[in-house]
C-alpha cells in the first residue's frame, strides 16, 4: 500500500497539458480570475470551458502551484511557482527519464536537431566561454 500512495504522490504533482497552459497564462500577468485565464486562452486559439479553466486552476492550486485569493466577487489566482522552478524540475525529470541522469547529451542531441538563430548561437558561445573561465 504504501508503494502505490508513492506512486499517486508523485503523479499528483506532475502538470497535465492542460494544467500547463493555465500555468503559463498566470506566469504571462500577476493575478487573474478563472475568467480572465479562459479568455486568454481563447484568444491564443484554445478553447476551454469556464468549468474546465476553473477545474485545471482547482487542481494547481491542490499541487502548490498556485495560489488564490477572495477579490469581491470572484477568486484571484496567481502563480505560487516561478516558470524558472517548474522548468528545471520538469527538464531534470526528463534528463533522467531520457538520458540516464546525464544533461550533456540532451543538450547535444538539441543542438544538433534544433534550428538556432545567430543570436541563439552567441548566447550559447557568450554562456559557453563563462562556464569555461568558472573552471
């Protein structure tokens, strides 16, 4: 019994898709009502329900992703996790689920399937040649 409450602990605090986009619409502002999050969303081409918007919101804040307060009539949410938390967590998990805990040949792999821009590639050299002078 206790295995499998693991086990339901550990999916409890994975995103769904779905969890993912509420997410990052809270990331985009400050605060917003379920309403404000659906509209958002609808206008970037995803349309949810109000019902399914509040749910997804519902379950982020049970996961400590999010958190909400009374503002007169209707709840306010905003993110409780910085983007920045939930990504690194989330490539982690991926870099030991794909690449046996090791990060360089994620990497690899990325920039050998991935189109740069220049830009992108100076960023990498600039970040590259810091990592190298730390030693």
């Amino acid at each position: 019994m206790g295995k499998d409450t693991g086990s339901r602990g550990r999916r409890q605090s994975e995103l769904s898709d779905g969890e993912l986009e509420v997410l990052k619409v809270l990331w985009e502002g400050r605060s917003n009502t379920v309403r404000e999050v659906m509209e958002r969303l609808h206008a970037s081409g995803r349309k949810l329900a109000y019902t399914t918007v509040l749910t997804f919101m519902n379950r982020l804040e049970q996961k400590g992703y999010v958190k909400s307060d009374k503002a007169g009539l209707a709840y306010v949410y905003r993110a409780k996790r910085s983007r920045e938390l939930v990504t690194s967590t989330k490539l982690r998990a991926m870099v030991e689920q794909l690449f046996d805990g090791a990060a360089a040949p994620m990497v690899l792999q990325l920039m050998k399937s991935e189109n740069f821009s220049r830009d992108e590639i100076e960023a990498f050299r600039k970040l590259i040649d810091e990592l190298d002078a730390e030693g």
